[in-house]
C-alpha cells in the first residue's frame, strides 16, 4: 500500500506543478473547476482501498489535498490549512475516505428496495487486510453515521446531510 501511496503523491505533485502556470491565467471559478477534478481524478478515485491505513500513509496524501488548496486559493504554506479546506468546502483525506464507504453503504442497502434500513453488523478481525475490507469497513463506518442520516433514502440528501455531519466531526 505505501508503494502505492507514494506513486499516488509523485503523480498528484507532479499534476500540480503542471497545473500551477494554467491557473493563474484562468478566471477564479475555472480554475476551482480544474483544481476539483485533480482532486477528483486523483484522491477520490479508489480512496476507499485508503480505509484503515496507518496515519502516517493519510498524512501524505492530505499532502497533496493541501497543496492543491494552497494553490487554488494563493495560501502560503505556513498559514493553516484547515479553514482554506473549510471555505473550499473540502473533506480532509481521512473523512473523503468515510464518506465514499457510507455512500457505498448507503447505495448497497437502498438498492434493497428495503423501508427498514438495517444497522449492519461489524466483524472483528485480528488481520488489518480483513478490517480494510468492505464486508468490515463498510458496516463499521455505516454504524458509526448517525441513524437520522442513515434513514434518509434519497442519495443526494443522504450526501449532504453525511458531508454535513463529517465537516461538524
């Protein structure tokens, strides 16, 4: 996983460098446009295999989330990153991570066509590979979402209100 993580990093610092000369000729909501589909393209896509990473793994990711809001928004690298995050309305890492596995949870038991939405049962495993999977993580994190959000059926409202709830944790 570290290998990956690190080709993860090269890749999306690399992208940035590219990208930075492009920004500062583009008007403001173009170049937002073109930062979140880095974002989206890069650490979105797949970041649930991020679940249950050791932290020190996260922290260089969020790396790279962070220097895609510092150069979005002209913050230099001294000044705190959370309330740039905040004002771009962007998860830290860690919580990207939580919301895709509940959306995914929330996507698996509304397809049951079920009114009844269940509290899944968590396994416990000894073996981080077995924790990380989402027969394990995903009812871990489902439970760990606050039962008047997972009783919402509509997906769109489910997202807000769990994005809501994870930039409030």
């Amino acid at each position: 996983m570290s290998g990956h993580i690190a080709a993860l990093c090269r890749t999306g610092f690399y992208q940035l460098r590219q990208i930075r000369p492009a920004i500062r000729s583009l008007t403001t909501d173009a170049a937002k446009t073109i930062v979140q589909a880095f974002i989206a393209c890069r650490l979105d896509w797949c970041n649930s295999l991020l679940y249950g990473v050791p932290e020190n793994l996260l922290r260089k990711v969020q790396s790279v989330q962070n220097a895609a809001a510092r150069l979005l928004t002209n913050t230099r690298r001294r000044v705190h990153i959370t309330p740039v995050l905040r004002q771009l309305h962007w998860l830290p890492v860690e919580r990207r991570v939580k919301f895709k596995i509940a959306c995914l949870a929330h996507q698996s038991i509304t397809s049951l066509n079920s009114t009844d939405i269940p509290i899944l049962p968590t396994f416990n495993s000894s073996l981080s590979m077995v924790d990380r999977s989402f027969a394990v993580a995903g009812p871990h994190v489902w439970n760990s979402v606050p039962a008047t959000i997972r009783q919402i059926t509509s997906n769109g409202q489910f997202r807000q209100h769990l994005k809501t709830h994870l930039f409030r944790a």
